[in-house]
C-alpha cells in the first residue's frame, strides 16, 4: 500500500475520535437534548415543583396506590421504582370526607367540614391548608432519599400515571409538563 493511500486511512480512521473530541471539548457545556435523546430514552416531568427526568432503563416499575392517613386525609400517589437509593412519590392529597351512613346529617357532616376548613384558614390566612403542601420533617423525611411532588387534582396525577407508564411499556422518549 502506498504512503497516500495509508496516510488517507489514517485519517478517516481518526475522523470520529476527532468528532468525538471536539463535541466534548468543554467539558462544562451540556450536550444537547437531540445528543441525550438518542443516548438512552428518558421520562421527563415538568411540575410548579420542580423536574423530575429518569431514564427508561432504570425504571423497574409504576405504581399507584390510593391510603387513608391517620384518619383525616384520603392520598392518591404514584410511584417510580428504580434501582438507586432516590424515590420519588407523586400524589394527590384531599381530607377525608366522612359519609353519613343513612344521609341525615350529610348537611351537618359537610357544615363542620367546611367550618373546619374556614377556621384553618383563620389560623394562617396566608398559607394554604395543611392538606395542600408537601410536608417533611427534618431530619426524618428531609434526608429519606425522597422525592415528592404534590399534585393540585386526581386528574393531573392521573395524566402523569398513564404518561409515565406508557413511556415504561413502549421505551419512548417523553416528556410532560403540568401547570
């Protein structure tokens, strides 16, 4: 083979070394959305709350579970499992609403609710009910490895469910935003 020829292979042979050097040149800039998109499939949520992104890969399953706390709140939640130490929890949470069994006093029922309501809004005029936020105890749930995102209806929680299962069952890249 003659020297042209082999300098000529040489090259070509260096050509996606090069490609790849010059595309990680800085090693601060991010790669871009296209690039990360053909890498490996991600699931990505836009929230008031924050985002959260996970690869397809790592996901092991998506769940939802609907439980009563302490007798007071009705939680709806989805969740994520892969296979780091980071969970991440989205729900729905609403006060329970007891149901009179025979219906009188369904009035009475719904009255105390609502004063029970108006009167939590008398203590903190500013802040929303307790039933409206994520609430986390420092150390415990600060440090737990836990993620949560609270979601302002059933239906949003929901949209996220069927979003994220579909992009589990179908290795798809997607991404949802939630106002």
């Amino acid at each position: 083979m003659n020297l042209p020829k082999l300098a000529a292979l040489a090259l070509l042979a260096a050509f996606p070394l090069l490609a790849l050097a010059q595309e990680n040149a800085d090693p601060n800039a991010s790669p871009s959305p296209a690039n990360v998109a053909t890498r490996f499939p991600m699931w990505r949520c836009t929230l008031p709350g924050g985002t959260y992104e996970v690869a397809l890969h790592s996901i092991i399953s998506v769940s939802t579970a609907e439980y009563i706390v302490d007798g007071v709140a009705r939680v709806t939640e989805m969740n994520i499992d892969t296979p780091g130490s980071l969970e991440v929890r989205f729900y729905y949470i609403e006060p329970l609403t007891p149901q009179s069994p025979v219906g009188i006093g369904q009035t009475t029922l719904d009255k105390v609710q609502e004063l029970a309501q108006e009167a939590a809004g008398r203590v903190s005029p500013d802040s929303e009910p307790p039933w409206e936020k994520v609430v986390k105890t420092y150390p415990t749930t600060t440090h737990a490895h836990t993620v949560e995102y609270r979601l302002d209806t059933l239906d949003q929680l929901n949209t996220l469910f069927k979003s994220a299962d579909q992009a589990f069952r179908l290795n798809q890249n997607t991404q949802i935003t939630l106002p």
